[in-house]
C-alpha cells in the first residue's frame, strides 16, 4: 500500500482535510473527491488502474508516495498550483 503525506502521513480521507482547507472540503469538490478515492485505494483507484491496464508500457507503474496538495509552479510567477 503507498503512503500518502501532506505535512504528515495520512492515515484516513478525513486527513486531507487540513492540507486541501475547510472551504474545499466538500462533497463534488475536487479535494473531497480525490481524497475518497485516492486514500483506500492501496494502489491506484479502479479508474486509474483501468486506464493503465490498456497500456503494456506501464505495466509496472505503481505508487511509491503522494503528497497532497503539492505546490507547483506553472507559468505564473503569482502564485503555485495547489491542486490535490
């Protein structure tokens, strides 16, 4: 099963909560949605791994770690990403 950190190792959905923010923490919400999905999976969730599975090139991808809401800069010099 992969680990998933925020600032800490996140042991449950409800832990995302403090990295993603009470304002996005809803269901339909990206944060939310992902975070259901993403948590429990011990893996890829089943969409991901289906998609994969079509691909014999990536046959042997799995998750290592995933850091939630990872800052990441695109190309604005305003602020990062903070996409879950």
């Amino acid at each position: 099963m992969a680990f998933i950190y925020g600032m800490k190792r996140a042991v449950s959905a409800e832990h995302w909560k403090a990295f993603a923010g009470e304002d996005k923490w809803r269901e339909g919400y990206s944060a939310f949605e992902l975070a259901q999905a993403w948590q429990d999976a011990a893996g890829f969730p089943a969409p991901v791994a289906r998609v994969l599975a079509g691909c014999t090139a990536l046959a042997d991808l799995r998750v290592d770690h995933g850091i939630i809401e990872h800052a990441t800069w695109l190309d604005s010099a305003r602020a990062p990403s903070m996409t879950t």
